[in-house]
C-alpha cells in the first residue's frame, strides 16, 4: 500500500503502522516520532495505516511531540505513586508547558520523598512497558473497571455519550485516558520531580484538597540538566521576587489575582500605554472607553453568557442581572452602532486600554502572569471583506515593531476552528481562516497551524514571544470575527448604496498588560532599559556640601523630564553606590569637591563601571537620543 509522508509517496506493506513507518525512516532516536498526525489527527504509533494515509511525525522539539511524551510520563509518575503508597488515588495528569502534574487523593507527601518517587520512576522506565490503547464499550464498563476511584468516577460520568471511552495500559497500571501515548517509556531518558501543592479537585474550592506533584522528563539527559539551569537563573528573575523588591507592585489577600502597581511601577505602566498609544496614533486608531459592568443582555447577544458565562463575574442590580466585563468587543460594537458609517469611513480602527475581569481559580493565580483583573490593548477593526488582508498585514507589521522594540523574538501560531461550543456559519469559518491565512502567508513569516484552537466565535493569529531566558510567552492576539457583526446587526453603507455586514478584527498585542509588564520584568531582570526605566538617575553626595549642586544639577535633568533622585543620606559612597545598584539605577551620578568645582558629576553605570568625570550637556544630549531612539542598551555600554 502507499501512504504520503512530507509530500512524498512511500511503499509499505499491509498491515503496517505508524510505527512501522517510523522504522523505515529511521526514525529511532528517543526524541524522534515521539507523535504522529494520521490524516491530521494525532495518533498513536501503533495504528494501523491504511491505503493513501498522510502521515507527519513529531519530534520531542514540536509541540505535539511534548505534550505526548509529557501525558506518557504523567503516567509513569502515577504508577510509581501506586507502587508506593497504595492507597493513594490517582484523578488526573495533563501536560503543561513546561512538563506536566498529577493530582492524587489520601497522598500525604513533601519534597524529601522525591528521590525515592523518581528512583521508582526510572525503574518503571527501564521495564520499557509498550503503551496499550484499551477501548470500553460503555460507560457502564468503564465504570467496572475503576469502580474504586470515585474521582475516575466522576470524570466518566461527564463525559458524553456519543465520546469514545479509553484508557492506557503499562505494566500493571491502567488509567483512564484519551491518549496518544508514546509507543514505549525506553524513550523517556532523564526525569525530575520539581514541587509538590495542594489544588482543589476540578479547580473548585468547594472541594476537597488534593496533592499535586509537578515534574519533567527529556530524551536526553543534557536537555535536563540544561533545563534545571535555567529553572536556576529563572528564580533570580522572577517577577513576583524582583517586582516587589523594586517596589514596582504588590499582591494582596483582600483582592486575590488583582494587582497593585506601585508609583515606580506605574511609571514603566505609563511608558508602555505611552508608547502604544504613539504608534496607533500613527497609524489612525481612534481611542474610545467603554463601561466595565453591563446588561446580561448584552451578554446573551454576544454569545459570552453561553460559551463564557462560568468565567465571568456577575451582579443583580435592581432585579437586572449584569456582568463585569471579561472582554472589552461588545462595548466596542455598541460603540459603533452609536452611529451609521459609509464605506468611506472603513477601515474604523478603534482601539481601548480596557480593564477586564476574569475567574481564574485561586490555584491558577500567578503573580502578573494570570490574574483575575487585568488590562487589554485592544483594538477592533471595522472593515470591508475586501480589506481584510491589507489590515491583517497592518497588525502583524505593528507587532513586530512592538516586539522588536523589547528585544523580544516570536513566533506565530494560526488557531483554527474548535470542534464544538462556537458561533457562525461554516462559510463564515473559511472566509474568517482563509482571510488570515493569507494574510499570513503574504507577510512571509514563518508560522504554524493549531487546528482547533481557536475562539468561539472566529479564528486567530496567536503571538508567542521568546524572552531572554529562551522561554515562550502567549501574548499578542489576532482574531478575525464574521459572526459577532451578525449577532449586533452592524452595517455600513455601500458604494452602490445597499448595507452591507462589515467585518471585524479583534486585535491584543501586549495582550494583558499586566502579563506583559511581569514578562519584561523577568525579561530585562529588573534591569531597564532607559527609556521605560523607572529610575534613571541618582545623584549621590559625598558630604553636605555638595547637596545644593546635587539639587541644582537635579532640577537641570527633570527640566529634560529624566527621572532623577538625590541621595543626601549619612550612608558611605560606597553603600549609596551598592544600593542605587540593587535598585537598578540606570545611571549613577557623584557629587564631590571636584565636580563641584567643575560643575560636572563623576558617571558610573549600573553594571558598576566607572566613566569617570562628564560633561553634563554632553551626558544630557546622549540620553535624550537614547531615549529617542528607545535604546536597550546603555549609551556608555561601549565605554
């Protein structure tokens, strides 16, 4: 039989699998066909290919490849817990980003049982089971077979009828599972258990607190030991550390996943809007802001109350129900049904810093990486059919600007329809995908496909953002929207005089601001570049008498609208300078006899290089061209 691999046409015998195939292209190494896509869907290894089949493997590097090699070994880490503390009840084991966890009943356990935990792990990987794909007939059989666990219990009972019903065989561990799985554990090469938490079953805090383990595994022994050095060098940044430290923001328990930014922090907050706000201005966003609570009516129309409604935070008014706003698009389209619009006024950009409000689970907060009140750059675009690669290439050509000025690398992903739960006619779907897709491949940016990943209610150009670390971020977002316009009954005028349905473009580009802001943190390390750097200069005196010039010279710098401080403390030089470091002042100017003389200051950088003695409008006129020029490296760097 043939089947079609990387456009190609090969030669197999019947009967043959994935695995097969595998084979025959020597595809043999741990983090090689660790998945497969037959026809599109993924698949384990051990499925039979038939007559014209397109195969596509994945490696460990892909992300379909880890999120099969990390589901595997979730496994592995369940088996090894049965193994060990047989009372213990499995629920459920996803991969995450970065590796993957699972949640157990009756567990009690704490870091310092980890090592026996893993040295069971690679006992069970040594034993190399092949992953075997069990498939119930009901649900009631499935219910037999793990009629002790009363968290696997409930997850069948939620499933619906028409779902087939699995689950994954290694050794004397069976659990219940969609799959795929890898072929064999030999591929899982170097593993390391990372924390241990508490999480609510099903993200519910009226339920009971389970024991979750966190924890990684490789193909190879290398990429553990790099990822454990970068986990290291993440914790020196991390943003919950080193905003607090820098005064930048705070975390309270009265307003859980709800931010307080700080004056310092707030000076970087107003730096990004400010920027933003700069390059749609040049590019004719208008800007408007729209109510945080409106009707549950408005909701229903939008489709939020049924597809979003668990998400949302809601209040009665009056015997009217109302929702805080998780999205800021339906406040946008009554905006522009406040009045009628011609073809000429189209492309209508419309953008809004709007403050949104989501439930996250507690367990699911994270400092600025997810919160439950948080600010989207949002734009909606309101345009003709015809328009819509012309201003998908506005979009991209604005993101990359905005990225690279950060320094920040990405990569983008095109999310297509999800299988159920969404909006719109199937026309409107390939329209909607079509238009991004081209857009896409116009711009001639590498990019890839996540079939159903889209929104509920249109499809969209995800912006994944590398740090400095070589971490990856979802950030910036795309969507393309046919059937929101349908539901508000937008229109505009026609050349030929008729009303005619506009499209409509949902764009995010820092995505939430305050995610972003955390991402910069952790990014620069704390270490600003100037131009948002919530601290400058910082002027340090050597004795009393130089404090007069120090304000002078001060007041000088503000007058450029540099942030400046003095330092007139008691303290040493040598402790001022220690301290403007940590606090990671951009720029370090002393005041002594000399330079008091001179009316000059001595610089000093704060990777603690020395300048020495500067001229002060030279000084000046450098930093009003780095700032300019939104430099992310210091002028004297070179120096």
């Amino acid at each position: 039989m043939q089947i079609i691999h990387k456009d190609k046409k090969l030669d197999l015998p019947e009967g043959s699998t994935a695995k097969n195939l595998a084979d025959q292209l020597n595809l043999k190494n741990p983090n090689e066909a660790v998945a497969v896509h037959i026809n599109g869907l993924l698949k384990d290894l051990s499925t039979p290919l038939k007559e014209g089949d397109a195969v596509q493997f994945f490696n460990f590097e892909d992300k379909e490849g880890k999120e099969v090699f990390w589901h595997t070994s979730a496994h592995v880490l369940a088996q090894a817990i049965l193994r060990l503390y047989p009372e213990a009840k499995p629920t459920i084991g996803p991969p995450i980003e970065h590796g993957f966890y699972y949640d157990f009943a009756n567990l009690n356990l704490s870091e310092d049982d980890f090592p026996k935990i893993e040295k069971e792990m690679e006992a069970i990987v040594k034993e190399n089971y092949v992953s075997q794909k069990e498939t119930f007939s009901s649900k009631d059989e499935a219910k037999k077979a793990f009629s002790s666990n009363p968290y696997k219990l409930e997850l069948i009972d939620g499933f619906n009828p028409e779902d087939a019903l699995t689950g994954y065989r290694q050794g004397e561990f069976f659990d219940l599972c969609r799959g795929p799985h890898l072929h064999n554990l030999g591929k899982i090469k170097a593993l390391k258990l990372l924390k241990t938490s508490g999480a609510y079953w099903k993200g519910d805090s009226n339920n009971e607190v389970l024991t979750r383990i966190y924890a990684i595994t490789f193909p190879d022994r290398k990429l553990l030991k790099d990822y454990l050095t970068l986990l290291e060098e993440a914790k020196k940044r991390d943003h919950k550390v080193v905003g607090p430290k820098l005064d930048l923001f705070s975390l309270k328990e009265e307003a859980p996943g709800m931010p307080f930014i700080h004056p310092k922090g707030l000076l970087i907050w107003d730096s990004l809007i400010g920027f933003i706000k700069e390059l749609l201005h040049e590019r004719d966003y208008i800007e408007i802001k729209t109510p945080t609570l409106m009707s549950k009516e408005l909701w229903e129309r939008s489709g939020h109350w049924k597809n979003y409604r668990e998400n949302m935070f809601t209040s009665e008014i009056e015997g009217r129900e109302f929702a805080i706003k998780p999205m800021n698009c339906p406040g946008a389209i009554l905006f522009y049904k406040s009045d009628s619009h011609s073809y000429r006024q189209l492309p209508l950009r419309v953008a809004e810093i709007g403050n949104v409000h989501r439930f996250e689970p507690s367990g699911s907060l994270s400092g600025l990486f997810r919160c439950r009140s948080f600010h989207q750059d949002d734009a909606h675009i309101f345009m003709k059919p015809e328009d819509i690669r012309g201003e998908i290439l506005n979009v991209l050509n604005l993101a990359d600007l905005l990225y690279s000025t950060f320094g920040l690398e990405y990569r983008l992903e095109l999310s297509t329809r999800p299988e159920s739960g969404t909006i719109g006619t199937d026309e409107e779907w390939e329209v909607a995908t079509s238009g991004l897709k081209g857009a896409l491949d116009d711009s001639g940016r590498v990019y890839r496909i996540n079939e159903g990943d889209g929104a509920f209610y249109g499809p969209k150009i995800d912006f994944h953002i590398k740090d400095a670390l070589g971490r990856t971020w979802q950030c910036g977002t795309v969507q393309l929207d046919m059937a929101l316009p349908e539901r508000f009954d937008i229109e505009y005028t026609a050349q030929d005089g008729t009303r005619k349905r506009p499209v409509m473009i949902h764009r995010a580009l820092f995505g939430s601001l305050e995610r972003f802001f955390g991402i910069l943190i952790e990014h620069f390390a704390g270490k600003f570049p100037f131009w948002i750097s919530p601290r400058q200069i910082r002027i340090l005196t050597v004795a009393d008498r130089h404090i007069d010039y120090a304000n002078d010279l001060m007041a000088r710098l503000k007058k450029h609208k540099f942030l400046v401080e003095v330092d007139d403390s008691s303290e040493s030089v040598g402790k001022k300078v220690r301290s403007a470091q940590l606090d990671q002042v951009n720029y370090i100017l002393t005041i002594g006899d000399k330079e008091l003389e001179n009316k000059t200051a001595a610089l000093r950088t704060r990777d603690n290089v020395v300048h020495g003695e500067i001229d002060i409008d030279s000084f000046v006129a450098k930093l009003i061209e780095e700032r300019r020029l939104k430099n992310l490296n210091s002028t004297y760097s070179s120096q």
